[in-house]
C-alpha cells in the first residue's frame, strides 16, 4: 500500500536519533573505518599531513544534522589504525580545518573589499544621476539605465554581504569545531556498547 508524504515525513521525525553527548557537553559522531589506505591525502605540505577529499567530504556529511555552534567529538571505530597512525590522523584532521578556517576568512575578506567596492560604484552612478538631474541634461532612455545598472550593482552587493558571507560565516564556525574536536580510536567491537550509552 502506497504512503502519503505526511505518513513518510511524519516516521523520519520519529526515527530521527537524538544526538548523544559526552560528559563536556560535546556532540558524539561515530564514524567507522574499515580500511584507511586513502585517509591521509597523496599530497603534504612540509610541515604536517592533510586527509583526503573523501574523508573530508564523510566528516563533513556526518556533522548534517549537528549545529554549526556544537563542539564535536568524534569515536572512530578501526581495527586497522595504529597507535601511531592515529596520532598522525588527529594531527591530519586538526590542521586541514585550520586550513580550510583560514581559507574562508581570507574569502570572507575578499567579499568583503568586492562588495564595497559594487558599493561604491553603485552609489557613484546614483549620485551621477542626481547631477544631470540637477543639470537638466536627463533624458528618459540614460536614466533608466543608469538607474538599472546602480541597482544592479547594489543588490549584488547586498547579495554577497548579507547571503554569501553569512554562509562562510555558518563553515567557519563549523570549521573552527572540527579544528577543535576531540577525536578517539575504539576498536570495531565496542560499537555497540558505545552506541548503547547515554
């Protein structure tokens, strides 16, 4: 028998999980790690190692129900990383969202100057229409586009302040908690006794 949408929507809000926390008030993920030959990335800088995209991608999907704001700990679940390997893969995880945390502000920055300057031309194009008013050389077709093109830089401007910005604003502080996560390696057989605590 074929479900409504109501019926459908209305079983995923009641399985929906409620998320754990550990004794700091941390949010617990779990994530499972079956094999880890791609979990570092090829590529290094000279100081420190970085995950590859996939692991990052995982990470990130794992967090999509989590808050931006919530502090983040994560169980990973292996019997392939070694005591070793795990030191090198907490460092990994740390320093490539530092890395991506840098990114985005030196973006937030970049928008920033881009948005003034639209800004700046479009109250520029503004005022120019003010002075041919007040010289009395307006005609109909100039002003309108003039007009057009002062509004379309200003809602541009806009655009980028206020929406782009405000989502790199939502990864920063989403990349600041991933750079700041506790991370723990607990063999594959204690999922379920994790699992089960409240």
């Amino acid at each position: 028998m074929l479900r409504s949408l109501r019926e459908i929507r209305k079983e995923l809000k009641n399985c929906k999980k409620e998320q754990e926390t550990d004794a700091d008030g941390r949010i617990m993920v779990d994530l499972r790690v079956i094999n880890d030959n791609d979990f570092l990335s090829p590529y290094s800088t000279a100081n420190h190692n970085a995950i590859s995209e996939g692991v990052s991608d995982f990470i990130e999907h794992s967090l999509s129900d989590v808050s931006s704001e919530k502090p983040i700990h994560f169980r990973i679940y292996s019997d392939v990383i070694t005591k070793a390997e795990q030191e090198e893969y907490t460092r990994a995880i740390h320093s490539h969202y530092a890395d991506k945390y840098r990114q985005t502000c030196l973006e937030k920055k970049k928008l920033h100057n881009v948005a003034l300057i639209m800004s700046l031309v479009a109250v520029a194009a503004l005022s120019f229409m003010i002075g041919i008013d007040i010289a009395g050389l307006r005609t109909e077709i100039f002003t309108e586009i003039v007009d057009i093109f002062a509004w379309v830089f200003m809602w541009e401007a806009v655009d980028i302040f206020f929406l782009e910005c405000t989502m790199l604003r939502f990864k920063q502080r989403r990349y600041l908690r991933l750079a700041d996560s506790v991370i723990e390696y607990l063999s594959l057989d204690k999922i379920g006794a994790s699992c089960g605590k409240k």
